[in-house]
C-alpha cells in the first residue's frame, strides 16, 4: 500500500515521501481500516518537526485522525460490529496518512451518513478539545467573556459558535484585520487585532477594567503572555498550544495577586483520564454538534497522497483560510 512516510524528523516538505510499504495487521482488539481522508492538522506538522510531546519512532508515517471504512477485526466484540462501517478514526499510535492504518476498535467512531468525509475527517481533536476546554474543563457560564487567541483558525471558531450555542461571550484575537468582518459574521462578541496595542489593555477597555476570568491560548510568545495578562482576578487560562514556538513571560505577582490559574490542556492527556461511558457521551455530543453545524471546519484544500509535500507547505502558510486534507480513497472503492 502507499504511504506517506518520514526517517528523520524536520521540515515536513522536506522530509516526507510517499512509499510503498507493507500493509497492518489488527491484532485482537484492533481494526484495519481503509482510509478516506485525513487533516493536516498543527499537531501533525509539529510531530513531523519533532517539537511535538510525543516522538516518533523512526521510520515513521504521521496522522492522528481522520475518516475511514473498516475493512478487517483483529477479534474481539467491538471490532466485529464496527465491520464495514465508516468510522472517524483517532490514532494515538500515528498512522493515519496511508492507504491503510491500524487502531484499537475503541478509537472507531461511526460518523452519520449525511456528514461529508471532508468533515468527518475533523471529527476528534479540534471539536473535543472545543467542547472540553469550554464546557468540561473551563466550565464558562452564560454572559461570561471568554477571551481566545488564534480566533480565526478551525477550533477557534468552533468556539464562536459554541459561546453563540452556550450563551457565552467570546472575545476574540486575531493577527489578520480582514477576518473582524469574518468572526463577527460567526457570532463573535468582539474581535480584537493584535496590532492594535496589547491584548490585556484591549481587553481592560472591554470589560470596564475587570479583565476576564476565562481564556485560552494556543500561541503562547508574546500573545499568550498577553492573554494571561488580561485575567481578572480568579482568572483561569488553559494554553493548549505553541503555536509561535517562544515561551510566555509570567510576572510571579500576577498569580499572588490577582489568584490566577495557568494550565496546560492536551486532549490526548484529558482523555486518558477519562471513563469509557464518559468518552461515549462525548462522542456522541460531538456527533450532534457536528451534525447541527457547530463544529464545523471550514476546508481551504484537499490535496492527494502523492502531493503531500505541497499539501503540508499549504497547511503550514499563514492566513490558509479553513484545513488542509488529504483525500486518501473513495467511499466506494
Ligand atoms: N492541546 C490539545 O489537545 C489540542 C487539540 C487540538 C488543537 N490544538 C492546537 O490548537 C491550535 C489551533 O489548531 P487549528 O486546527 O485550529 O489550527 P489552524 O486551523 O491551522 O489555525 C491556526 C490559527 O492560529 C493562527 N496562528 C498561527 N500561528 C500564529 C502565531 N504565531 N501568532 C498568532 N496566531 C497564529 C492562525 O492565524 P492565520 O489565520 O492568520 O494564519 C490561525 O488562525 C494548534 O496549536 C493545535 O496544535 C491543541
């Protein structure tokens, strides 16, 4: 089967190609599945650059998620009943950019029939990090502001439009002016531009001075600097990425003073923690929200196997405007 390939970590244009290697084998508990499609996502970039949290083993083939049809069960109950179905597929193990990939049946999602492969591709890890942070982790109460840097990027405006289904407020940060217009349009209580001025005075200014009790950031550098600084007093920020790849500053009088919490949030981390019947419940609000359109991504491109150096550069551009997919296969193939 093709594959799409890495034997040393860096530039992911640089160092991936498509190969012909052998195909899985389940083991018990596990499915082979046929691939369809698969987003580029930050993660897989970084993975691929080695500043990712977990390291490749070499050689490697990337791909945390993406929408297959189940072709094969290793054994076991769960992998027989998700036989032929097609399934959302998380792979902790990585794998997903080839024909073919293995994963535990547990990590098969069914998707609905009426949501496109494009967007079951995306089922996982923008839309439950998404719903988690705000909803589980962060708890926002309706009327609250919400402050979120790297708006305009797909789980950025899952946000807007979760806040717009929850009743909280999402103040939004961007780097681009041209997407105010766009993020107001989704629902957005107020977008801020960084170039502007700093964050935390934007954000003063919008909230009579009290700043906000919750935030997230993916950025961290100078932004996230900036988002922590605009906590009020109990604030709480989740930074969920490295988006800049430069560290935050953090002045120790901050945390006295004012009682703020600054935490890190990894979903695969989250959810190891998490329940069988905890995860379903999730998955199944992630279907219905997917469904409804609240988590929808937006697609700037899909691009085959074969392109996948081309595909990869498109996704690391700035400004790219929705995800970047690989389409794999075809339904009925
Ligand atoms: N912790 C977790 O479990 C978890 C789970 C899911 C996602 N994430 C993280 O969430 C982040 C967003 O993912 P995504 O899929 O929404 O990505 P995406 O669609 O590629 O969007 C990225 C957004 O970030 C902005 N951005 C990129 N670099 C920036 C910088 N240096 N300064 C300011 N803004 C910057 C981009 O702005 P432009 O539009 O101007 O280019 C874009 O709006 C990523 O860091 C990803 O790793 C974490």
């Amino acid at each position: 089967m093709k594959a799409v390939v890495f034997d040393r970590v860096g530039p992911p244009a640089e160092v991936l190609s498509v190969r012909d290697v052998p195909r899985p084998t389940p083991g018990r508990g596990e499915v082979l599945v046929r691939m369809l499609a698969s987003p580029i996502n930050p993660s897989d970039l970084m993975y691929i650059a080695g500043r990712y949290g977990l390291r490749p083993q070499l050689p490697a083939t990337p791909g945390f998620e993406g929408v297959g049809v189940v072709e094969a069960s290793g054994g076991g109950l769960l992998g027989w009943i998700r036989k032929g179905k097609r399934v959302a597929v998380i792979n902790d193990r990585v794998g997903n950019w080839g024909e073919y990939t293995v994963t535990t049946a547990r990590q098969v999602i069914p998707v609905p029939e009426e949501l496109p492969d494009e967007q079951a591709a995306s089922f996982f890890v923008n839309p439950a990090t998404a719903v988690v942070m705000t909803t589980d982790v962060l708890r926002v109460p309706p009327g609250e502001w919400l402050l979120q840097s790297a708006a305009g990027g797909a789980l950025g405006k899952m946000v807007i439009r979760l806040g717009k289904k929850n009743g909280f407020r999402t103040a939004n940060v961007v780097r681009r002016p041209e997407q105010v217009e766009e993020l107001a349009q989704l629902g957005a209580d107020a977008v801020l531009v960084e170039a502007d001025g700093p964050i935390d005075e934007q954000v003063k200014a919008l909230t009579n001075g009290a700043g906000v009790k919750y935030a997230v950031d993916p950025v961290g550098g100078k932004t996230g600097s900036e988002v922590i600084a605009s906590l009020g007093a109990g604030g709480r920020c989740l930074l969920y990425g490295s988006l800049s790849d430069e560290a935050i500053t953090l002045h120790p009088r901050k945390l006295l003073s004012a009682a703020i919490r600054v935490e890190g949030f990894w979903l695969a981390d989250w959810a190891k923690r998490q329940s069988i019947p905890r995860m379903l419940r999730l998955f199944r609000r992630v279907r219905a929200l997917m469904t409804d359109g609240t988590l929808r991504s937006d697609i700037a491109a899909t691009y085959p196997l074969d392109r996948v150096s081309e595909a990869v550069t498109h996704a690391a551009a700035p400004g790219k405007g929705g995800k970047v997919l690989l389409r794999i296969g075809e339904r009925g193939a």
